[in-house]
C-alpha cells in the first residue's frame, strides 16, 4: 500500500508541477558564451569506444569517452586534440588551461613563456586511473602503430631535480615507470621528447629537442636535435630513434637547421633537408638528405650544383618530401636562388612604390598578397634511390605535377595557365593545358589546351579525365594510346549544374570516383551516379537505376575509410541523401555489381527532417556514429551498429528547454512573375495564431536547403541570429532567390517583396512591422530593395555594393582580384561589361535611386574588408546622410568583411536587437541611434542606454 500510494504522490505532485510551469524565457545575450556545440569526434578501430568534444562558446570545453559495452561516459574536463590509438587501448588528448587562468594572463600581458601551458592525458580505456603530465608542448602517435607515444615538454620555470633512476647520457637518457606523475613533474630540461611504452609504461628521454616525427608503423623515430647553447663547438643533428630497442643512431650532425622529415610506408628509409647556413646568412641552401639501412648515417644526395637541378636552382626547404608508396621513389621540390638584397642601401632612403604593368599575368595586389607564397614556391622532382639520380618533373612552364599510385605510377599529370592569366580579371579563372608526364625521365605530352576546366588523373594512372565547361561534357585521355573520347555524351541527362542562373558556364556536379585498376569512373548528374567507361568502350549505366531523379533525391558518395583511393566490384558504397521536394536528409547504400554485372537497387537507410552530419565507420567493425540535429533539436551523437536506429549518447544544450525556442517549416507562395518559390518561415515555440508577429526577412541566394539546420544562439559574424529573434516574438522568413541575368535588383524584388506581401496576407504576420536583413550579396538587395519600395519599416545591411559602377573596377583586397568578374560572370549577374551595359549597372546601383528611400536603414561596413570595398557603404550613408534620410553606419576597425572578434559580434548582436526592437516593436530607441556617439566618447561610451 505505501509503494502504490507513494506512486500516486508523485504523480500528482507532477501534475501540480506541470500546471504551474512559468512562461519560457526569451533568449538573450547573456547565453551566447555557455551554448554548446559539438567538437572532435572519434571512433575507436574495434568500435567500442567513442571520443568526443563538447565545446562551449566561450569558456572550457571538455572531452568525453563512450564504452559502447558499458553505456558509460568518461568526462576529461578541458581535454582536446584527442588520438585513439590503433589498438583501441588509449586515448591521448591535451588538457587544455582554465579558460579563466587564460584570460587573466592575457589581462597581465604575460609573455608567451608566462602563459598557462597545456598538460598531456593518457586514458587507459576501460581502466579508471587516468595518467597526467604537466606542461607538454606537443604529442605524437604513430599513424599505424600502436603502444608508443612521444611528447614534447614545456620549458620550465625552475630547474628540479632529474628523474629518479635515469641514467643520463649527453643526449638520451632511459626512464623506467616508478611513479608516472612524480616523474613527469620532475622533468625539467627545456625540448625534452618523451617517449613512452604505453604497455609497460617505460620512458625515454632526448634533451634539446626541435622537431620529431613517427614513421607510419611505429618503428622508428626522426628526432632533430638543437645545439647546446653553452657549447660553442656543438651543432644542431638528427637522430634516428629505434622503437623497439629504445635506442638511437646519429643520422647527420654539423648543420644549422633540418626540415621535412619523411619516412617511406615500411619505416625503413628516412629523408630530410639540412643546411649549414645560419639563421642569419643572406641565404640558406638546403641540401636533401637520405637513408635506408645498412647506412652508417644518412647521406647527402641533392644540392644546388646536384646533377638533375637546374642550373641556378636549388632545394627548396619549403616543399614537402615523401616516398612513392612501393618506396622506389623520393619526391621532392626545387626552386629558382633568388636574388639577394642589398644590404649596403638605407632602408629610410629608398622609395617604397607598388609598379602595375598591363602585361603582368597578376594584377600587382593579387602579387603582393601572394607574394609569400610565391617566394615558398618550390617545383616537384623526384629521387631515385637505386639508381642515385635526380629528374626534374616541374618548372616555370608548368608549374603543377601531380602524381598517380601514391607515387607508383611512371605517369603525373602536369597543367598550367600561363600566358592565360590575365583575362582572370574579368573571367575569375584562367584557361589551362595539361600534359602527361614520364616520371621515370620528365618528359612531357600535351594532351589538350586552354580548357575552360579542370583535369584529373586516374587512381592508377591509366587516365587523364577533364570536364569542359563550354561544351559541357566529360573526356578521358588514355596515357598508353593517346586516343581521347567524350564519356559522358551518351549520358541522357544534364552533367552540369541545371540550376545554375549565372551569366557563365554552368560547372560539373562532380564524380564520386574510380572502379580498381581504373576500369570505370563514376559520374554525377543532378540527382544519380552514373558508371562510364574511360576507354569509350562500354555505354554508360546509371548506378542509382534514376531512383534519384524520379524521387528528386540527389545522391553523393560518402568515403567513410580515409585511406581508400578507389572502389572495388561489390563494394557497398555509402550515400548522403537529399531530398528536394521535403528537404529530408538521409543515407542510402548502393552495392558496386560484382562479378555477374547485376546492379542491384540503392537501398534507403534513413530519410527524414534531420540533418545527418559527419557519419564515420570503425575501420574493423560495422560500428558507426554520426551527429544528428534539426532546428529544433541540438546537435547530438548517436552511435551504433544500424544508423536509422542508433543511440543517442550525448546531451547538448539542456538548458534549451528553459527558453522560449521555434519551430521552422517550408512555406511557399508564386512571385509577381508567376514563379512558384519556397523558403523557411521560423515561428516561436509559442506562436499563437490569434496574435500578430514583426516579421524579418533574411535572405542570400537560397537557404531552403538548411530547413532542417540548427540555429544556435551565437553572435554572428554578420548574419541575422535567428533563433536569437525567434524566441524573442519575431517570425523570420528566408525566401530562396533566383536570378534573371542582366536584373539581380528586380529578381530579388520579385521573390522578397511578393512573399512580404503574401504573409502580410496572414492574420498572424504584422504587415505594418517588417524589416529585412542581409550581409554581403544580402545586404546589396537589402540597399536595391529600399529604393524601391517602402513596404519595410527598417533595414539593415551588411557590407552592400551600393555604386556597381564604382565597385566594378574595385579590388577584392583579401585576394587581391579585380571585381570585374563578379559581375560579368559570377554572382553580381549583370553579364556584361560597363561599356557594353552601363544602363544595367546603373538600373541596378541603389545609389541612383537614393531620393525614394524612406526606410531607416543601418550598415556595417568595415575598413579592413576584404571583399566589398567599404566606400561602398561610404557611398550609400553619405548619399543618404545629404538626403535627410535616416541612417546609421558601423565600422567595426580592422575588421574584415564578417567579423572576426567575437566582442564585435556580440556587440552588433546587442545594436541589431535593438534597432529592430525600435522600429519593428516601438521600443524606446539606444542612444547610438537617437544621438549618436561622439568620437571623443569611443571607448569609454558604447551608446547602448535606451533613451526614454
């Protein structure tokens, strides 16, 4: 009697609860730091364990471990940069400072020594002891070996007493495990490497430390030593540290500097770059180092003066290095010696001055921003080490060699754009040529030229494929015969982009990849995969049976195994799936034909109003985990042997269900032109059909593919926080836009101002109160759509093109391009030039229509933006300003075209709140835009006090 009776308590006491449940909040600023998202995920070999990282906004993160047997979690508070090893025994993450110690040391200005340092873990899975060590630099596993781990160690701040029962040598010393973190806090010597047995727990130590690096397998150890600083006759070395007997031999000694360390697949041979030349010298000369065993140390096999490198070249110590995957091969880079600077001229006396020739491939801003990566160029060669000889495989003429079979194959495919640049201008990409090229001996073929595309070479090397974008067709080039074909033109649906609405070419949707051997390419169209054959031979076949274009459900391949370079007869190949009509997201799997040749049909495993985002597979069990989410539910983990049913196993957010959050559905309504269009209309969780709403538009191209996005409440780099006014009384609506070429401005109206005028149709739209915003291409058609028409009550755009006659010939500084082609080719869509159509470009420049604007309208435009120039939003704001119109400019210093600094997003979340308050709600109005903030203020007064 007490149990039944103790149940009916509860009950009724929930009951009670429930009718008494408050109102839920709105959301406000203050929740933007602690709102979580997910991080790093992982899964072990065996598909037991599951890592991952919940992360805060703003503050510590932790790091989570799943035991699928168990159901149990492990939290690591602060950890991050976890490994799984390959045995699924441990994981080894970094343990990152207190967010608060972090921030109070940047208070102080403490130098980068000063600074709170990260600390090393060591979980042993399934075990409850967790093994720490303080101050750890960095950590490294073996990619494919398992029971080692090298970390590198922190300077300390005083030196202690060494490590009980070393054994020191001049570089090496041998730790065996008494006490794991007595031993590690009293490691005191500054670039000491550890390495570590995980399974018994044995330590190694190498003082002076630089750089180190695991072969694949585990088996060896490239350790790059610095000079004492005491000892003036000692140089900095490499040492090659052997896993197994823990011990190390001397490789090379003598040089200054090593770079590039590189293991072949087996972890036998090794190779690196060195140099005696200071740090100081007017030039470094690198040398290529090699060793294979047998080899007392490692020998020099490549210099400036080496046979093969072209005359005045040299090792470029930029490139990378690494060994052909049969280990026959060593690639390297070279490049021109550049010439040396003066340093008998003043600096002060010398004219600092940018020249611009006409005839420059590169305008001299896009030079300069490259400038860098120009001067770290290096061109591909190859070493062979059987036969102690150098080919050079790139140069100026072709700067681009790309190699097949991980480097097997005696075929690369070269390409280049020289003497094509220059119209990049106002095209936005260059025309290339492409060559076969022998690896064995650098000869090269050209196989065709000036393509308005791009080329690619087969897994194996058998093929050089391309897709022209001007005859809108596949080709494929067989390396043995020469002969090429069109592969794609017996494939009777489009291959190219078939809503594609730009004044250009449309592009490729793809291909999904290569059949083994290089027997077929796998080919998108909209919606299907289609198999070809890139000898011509064969008919293509549509892989998906055209389920996807009768289903409207666009297919693409998903690679779940990182190292897998092609498929293979039967494989079973995993797809995204997306359906257009409903916006479901979901997985299917399509079996390759096996031996008999019958295709089966794809099969549907999860369709739905989710978004479905990085699924991974254990490599050796069908174990699987992905983070599922929708606009109403938080990102989370599932994990489990069937994906339509996996488990949940994280819990983001729970503080969500204290607030008044939303809902979002497609609504869809017909344009002015007698278009049918859609968009997302989001409502509060409260929405209430008897009441009336403000309503924001928000809008960039098309949006309705992400109706089942998450939203999180974050300060944006410039967009509208959507769910941040959604809970707060507002319906947001985000139309999708398409574009008439030659009539952006009247496109967008189309779209945007006929759905404005339909939902004010709706007893539950407030048509009196509706503002739009935008950012970038957005925030021109916010400033287009104000001069023409005064259905808006307030607008806010983010870094308009207010002048298209002025932006045209302007530079987009993060890239250094001319913005010519943006608007001849690419998203601004007036598909002509100034000269040919100067009545387009100013029909569709707001700035000419400035006198019809009644709406108040706030911009933000920064000086340091590297897409639209910010005149731009000068133009507009002073053409208004002179009007008498109300405006408002923010210029948020030295930031770029979205903002970066999270204090500036938080406080143009605060200032776009209360504009929109103000004119959508009649809420009082911020000082900032009452009266404005004097410039003698700026710092000391953000202008946010409303004024009553």
């Amino acid at each position: 009697m007490r149990k039944v009776f103790l149940g009916i308590s509860l009950l009724g006491s929930a009951l009670f609860t429930y009718a008494q449940q408050p109102a839920k909040k709105p959301l406000d600023h203050s929740v933007y730091d602690s709102w979580q998202s997910i991080g790093t995920k992982l899964i072990s070999n065996n598909g037991q364990w599951v890592v991952y990282a919940v992360l805060a906004q703003e503050g510590d993160a932790n790091l989570l471990i799943y035991d699928r047997k168990t159901g149990q979690t492990t939290t690591i508070p602060r950890g991050s940069n976890p490994v799984i090893t390959e045995d699924s025994r441990y994981v080894i993450c970094s343990i990152k400072p207190l967010f608060k110690d972090t921030r109070e040391a940047k208070i102080k200005k403490k130098k980068a020594a000063e600074m709170p340092k990260d600390s090393l873990a060591i979980i042993t899975l399934g075990q409850p002891d967790i093994q720490k060590f303080p101050a750890v630099k960095s950590f490294k596993t073996p990619e494919k070996g398992s029971g080692l781990l090298a970390y590198l160690l922190e300077k300390p701040a005083t030196d202690t007493a060494k490590t009980k029962g070393n054994k020191p040598t001049k570089a090496i010393a041998d730790t065996d495990r008494a006490d794991d973190d007595k031993a590690a806090g009293s490691i005191t010597e500054s670039g000491t490497l550890m390495i570590r047995q995980l399974l018994s727990g044995k330590q190694d130590s190498i003082k002076n430390v630089k750089e180190y690096t695991f072969s694949k397998p585990g088996n060896q150890l490239l350790v790059e030593i610095a000079a004492e600083k005491k000892d003036s006759l000692s140089r900095n070395g490499v040492l090659l540290w052997h896993t197994a007997h823990r011990k190390a031999d001397t490789l090379s000694s003598g040089n200054t500097d090593y770079k590039q360390f590189a293991f072949d697949e087996k972890g036998e041979q090794a190779a690196y770059f060195g140099t005696p030349d200071g740090e100081k010298a007017l030039q470094q000369f690198y040398k290529l180092y090699y060793f294979k065993p047998g080899q007392d140390s490692a020998r020099e096999v490549a210099g400036k003066t080496s046979s093969g490198i072209p005359a005045n070249w040299t090792i470029s110590s930029n490139s990378t290095i690494y060994f052909s995957k049969d280990g026959q091969r060593l690639f390297f880079g070279t490049a021109p010696i550049l010439p040396v600077k003066d340093t008998n001229i003043v600096d002060f006396e010398v004219a600092k001055v940018d020249i611009w020739n006409y005839k420059d491939d590169y305008l001299q801003p896009m030079q300069l921003k490259n400038a860098d990566k120009e001067l770290k160029r290096s061109y591909a060669a190859v070493y062979y080490p059987g036969a102690n000889r150098i080919v050079q495989l790139s140069d100026k003429d072709l700067e681009t060699v790309i190699t097949a079979a991980e480097g097997n194959s005696t075929n690369a495919l070269g390409y280049t754009d020289k003497g094509e640049r220059v119209p990049m201008q106002w095209v936005g990409r260059t025309l290339k040529t492409a060559y076969l090229v022998n690896v064995n001996d650098g000869t090269r073929k050209k196989i065709k030229e000036k393509l308005d595309g791009n080329f690619y070479i087969s897994p194996n090397g058998k093929y050089i494929i391309w897709y022209d974008m001007v005859n809108r067709q596949w080709f494929s080039y067989d390396n043995a015969t020469g002969a090429a074909v069109n592969i794609s033109k017996a494939i009777p649906t489009k291959v190219y982009d078939e809503e594609d609405d730009h004044p250009d070419v449309p592009e490729a949707y793809g291909i999904a990849g290569w059949l083994e051997n290089d027997a077929s390419v796998y080919i998108y169209d909209r919606y299907d995969i289609w198999e070809t054959d890139p000898s011509g031979k064969k008919s293509p076949v549509n892989l998906t049976q055209s389920i996807g274009r009768k289903e409207k459900i666009r297919f693409r391949y998903l690679r779940l195994n990182p190292e897998e370079k092609y498929f293979t007869p039967g494989q079973n190949l995993m797809l995204t799936a997306f359906q257009d009509s409903t916006k479901y997201n979901g997985f299917y799997q399509q079996e390759l034909p096996g031996k008999n040749g019958k295709i089966k049909a794809a099969r549907q495993i999860v369709l739905g109003p989710y978004s479905y985002t990085d699924l991974q597979q254990a490599k050796d069990a069908k174990i699987y985990t992905l983070t599922k989410s929708s606009y109403e539910l938080s990102p989370d983990i599932f994990t489990g042997d069937n994906i339509a049913q996996a488990t949940r196993i994280s819990h983001t957010n729970p503080q969500q269900q204290d607030y008044n959050w939303g809902t979002a559905s497609l609504y869809k309504w017909t344009t002015f032109s007698g278009k049918p269009a859609e968009g997302i209309l989001y409502k509060p969780e409260n929405f209430d059909a008897t009441k009336q709403y403000p309503v924001i538009f928000y809008f960039y191209e098309k949006l309705t593919d992400g109706l089942y996005s998450y939203q999180a409440p974050a300060p944006t780099p410039s967009r509208l926080n959507i769910s941040f006014f959604v809970s707060r009384g507002y319906l947001v609506f985000a139309p999708d836009i398409s574009y008439e070429n030659g009539y952006p401005g009247k496109s967008a109206y189309d779209y945007i101002v006929s759905a404005a005028e339909d939902l004010a149709k709706k007893p539950w739209a407030d048509g009196k109160n509706m503002g739009i915003q935008g950012q970038s291409w957005g925030g021109y058609q916010v400033a287009y759509l104000i001069t023409q028409t005064n259905l808006f009550k307030a607008a806010w755009a983010g870094a308009p093109v207010a002048n298209m006659t002025s932006a045209y010939g302007g530079i987009r500084w993060e890239s250094g391009m001319n913005r010519q082609f943006q608007y001849e080719h690419s998203q601004s869509r007036i598909g002509a030039t100034l000269w040919e159509k100067p009545e387009l470009y100013i029909e569709n420049s707001p700035l000419f229509n400035l006198p019809r604007v009644t709406t108040p309208v706030a911009i933000m435009s920064n000086d340091a933006d590297g897409a639209v120039p910010w005149y731009q939003g000068i133009e507009m704001f002073t053409g208004l300003r002179r009007l008498g119109k109300p405006v408002w400019l923010l210029n948020y210093n030295n930031e770029a075209h979205n903002l970066i600094q999270r204090q500036n997003r938080k406080d143009i979340q605060r200032r776009e709140q209360q504009f929109f308050d103000h004119f959508l709600k009649g809420a009082p109005a911020p000082q900032w835009l009452e009266s404005g903030v004097p410039a003698t203020e700026k710092g000391i007064n953000w202008g946010w006090d409303l004024q009553q």
